[in-house]
C-alpha cells in the first residue's frame, strides 16, 4: 500500500494535484491512499517552501507545481 | 525549432492582414470610427497573444531553472542591500503564486534571510510580472515596459530595505518563529524534455487563463480608439492634477485584478489623456497591494506589519507617480 501525500494549504491548483493524484490512482490500479496535507508545520517538515507539492512514500517528488496524471503513474509503477 | 519559425512568419503578417480584413474583406471605408476600432483590434488582438504565447514559453524555460528552494539558499547568505536587489529581482524570476506566500514567507525566515529582504521578494514578484511587462511593451511601446520594469524593482528594493530598518521582526506571529523548517528538497535537475514540456504547460496554463480578460481589454481600447476624441480626461487624470496619483493608488488597492485585465485599461486610459504616472501608480497599486495576499499575509503577519507594508510600497508608488508626471510632462 503506497501513501501519497499532497502537501498545500488549500489553494486551487493544491486541491487539482489532489485530483490528479486520485484519478490516477483510480487508473493505474494500484493500492494507494491519497492524503491532503493542509498544516504548515507538517509541510515545513518535508523542506517544502512552495506548494503544491505531492509526496510518495515520504519521498518528496514534485515541487512547486502541479504534476500530470503520467507522473503519478509513474510513481506508483515504482517499486 | 519549425514552430519558431512559423511564429515569425504569422508576426510579420500582421500589418497586411488587419488591413486586409477590415477593408477589403468587411468593406469599410478608411479613417471611420468603425474602421479605425476594426484594424486596432484585428491587429492587436493576434499581436499580443503571439508575444504572450512566446515570452510565457520563454519564461517557462527560464524558470525551469529556478526554484523557491533554490531561490532560498541563494538569499540566505546575503546582507541586507544587495540581498534587496537580489531578492526583488529573483522575485521576478521565481515561479510564485500568492496561494503559497505562507511557506514560502516562514521558509525565507527559517533560512536566516532578513525581514526587509524577505519583503523586497514578495513585493516584486507579484508587482514586476512578465505579462505585464510584454502587454505594455506591446500596446505602448518598449519605453514604458523599460520604465515599469526598472521602476517596479525600484520600488521593491526601497521598500523592502525601508521595512528592514524599521526593526519588524516583533510583528511576525509567534509560531512562525516556532517552526523547524526540514532539509530543504532539491529537486533533481530536469532534462530538457522536461523543461520544454514544463515551459509549453506554463503556456497552456497562463495564456489559457488570461486570453479573455485581453481580448475584452482590447475590445475596450478599441473602441476608444476609435471613437473618443483625445485629451478627454487630462482634466482629472493629467499631470496638472498633483491629487489624481493617491487617488488612483487608492483605488487600486480594493480592486484585484491580473495584469492582463489591467493593461488594456491603463491604454484606454492614456489615450483619453490621462497621464502616464498616474496611470502607471493605479496599475501597479492594483496588482501590488491587493486585500486577498493581505488576507493571506495576515497569518504570518500582525496587523501593525500589514500597515507598514501597505504603507511603505504605497509611498513607494506615489513617489513613482509623481516623477513620472513630472519627467514625463
């Protein structure tokens, strides 16, 4: 079961990446959560300064935009 | 490569094809008001959203290269002065949208980067952006542009030095002091696939947002280009009127707007014979000091902060104003 976080404190492009995030999820088949990240502290921790930003398995893959649903795709399909 | 080019074949046409259009094909007679409004807009509509889709592309590829956290770590060595010069012009570069001025505020903070410093970033980023910058350069010319430009930095460096002096650190609220910020991430270097796909997806993004607040802005600026007689409003808006620059920034303050449902009013404005620092305070008041990011601010910020912010930068645009109208006059 893989764990994607999306970190942002609820601006619209963060809830898109949400999104992606889910319908490519929904997609690929894989076991995963999908977890909206809103609290600063909790954002702060990953060294992540501008949001949106979505998280694998703690690992912090995108930066500062919204990522494409092949990206996540992606992701997921790593190990 | 082949795209580029057709890009500068379509440019080049231009000229011929609103001529072509309004005349030849719709059959208007030449110097109408109808026909004079018709050729403006046929020809400026493409115009500026060809130079938008290449300068957003050209930006794009650019920031590719920049990111907040990189932006951080450049900063965070710096003293104050030329950390305001650097900040303010980074600002420009660095992609920054105002829904993330909290991390990125408690971020800067965290690495040790002055308040002052802090601020000439958040000042310039939103008030020096490139669609304004293209927009004036293409409807009023490359002088304009040069002088938004180096005014608008201008503004951010003095500002930001001005709230570094005053000692606000206190107004900073407590918790922001109280977060431990991670290991910041470093993001690994895009190939340049990945940065021609990043750069055309800022263009599907940016273009697609703001393609209709231009063409009704320059619907409008046709219309007054063709119908409305020159000098109607130096009246109120001249330079003769010394109180028409507070009043504009003022005005901007409430009103919230991006810069490409701005520019095509600050032309109507001009044409009607308002004059050009006047104008140019009002638009950058209103994409400068706007209530959402005060809102947004307001978080990391006590009120008192708010205050000098807003006060400061709208001092700083006055002063713009009025030079302009002078120097300019």
């Amino acid at each position: 079961m893989k764990l994607i976080q999306v970190l942002g404190p609820g601006c619209a492009k963060c809830t898109e990446a949400a999104r992606i995030a889910a319908e490519a999820v929904a997609e690929s088949g894989v076991e995963a959560k999908v977890e909206k990240v809103e609290d600063i502290q909790k954002i702060m921790e990953f060294g992540v300064f501008s949001t949106p930003a979505v998280v694998v398995d703690g690992k912090v893959k995108v930066v500062g935009r919204v990522p494409s649903k092949k990206d996540v795709a992606a992701w997921l399909a790593e190990a | 490569m082949a795209s580029l080019a057709a890009w500068f074949l379509v440019y080049g046409q231009l000229v011929p094809f609103s001529r072509w259009l309004t005349y030849d094909l719709l059959g208007l007679a030449r110097g109408s008001h109808l026909g004079d409004a018709v050729e403006f807009f046929a020809y400026d509509t493409p115009k500026v959203l060809l130079l938008l889709t290449l300068v957003v592309f050209g930006v794009g590829l650019l920031r590719s290269f920049v990111t907040v956290e990189w932006t951080r770590r450049v900063l965070a060595g710096k003293r104050e002065s030329v950390g305001n010069v650097l900040a303010a012009l980074l600002g420009v570069v660095t992609p920054f949208c105002s829904c993330s001025a909290v991390p990125l505020f408690i971020g800067f903070v965290t690495a040790g980067i002055p308040l002052g410093v802090t601020f000439s970033f958040l000042i310039a980023a939103p008030m020096v952006n490139e669609i304004a910058l293209i927009l004036l350069y293409g409807l009023l010319g490359w002088k304009v542009a040069a002088l938004y430009f180096v005014t608008g930095i201008a503004v951010a460096v003095v500002a930001g030095f001005v709230i570094g002096r005053l000692r606000m650190e206190r107004h900073v609220e407590d918790w922001v002091l109280k977060i431990r910020a991670g290991e910041a991430h470093v993001a690994e270097a895009m190939s340049w696939k990945g940065r021609v796909r990043y750069a055309l997806e800022s263009v599907r993004d940016i273009v697609g947002r703001v393609w209709k607040f231009m063409v009704v802005g320059i619907a409008v600026g046709a219309g007054i280009h063709g119908w409305v007689p020159e000098g109607q409003l130096a009246g109120i808006m001249g330079s003769e009127a010394w109180w028409s620059v507070p009043l504009s920034v003022l005005i901007g303050i409430p009103m919230y707007s991006n810069a490409a449902g701005v520019i095509p009013v600050v032309e109507a404005l001009l044409a009607k014979g308002a004059a050009l620092g006047t104008v140019l305070a009002f638009m950058m008041s209103v994409i400068a000091l706007s209530l959402p990011e005060m809102v947004i601010l307001r978080k990391v910020l006590r009120p008192r902060l708010i205050a000098v912010f807003i006060g400061v930068v709208g001092a700083g645009i006055l002063l713009v104003g009025w030079l302009f109208n002078v120097v300019v006059a």
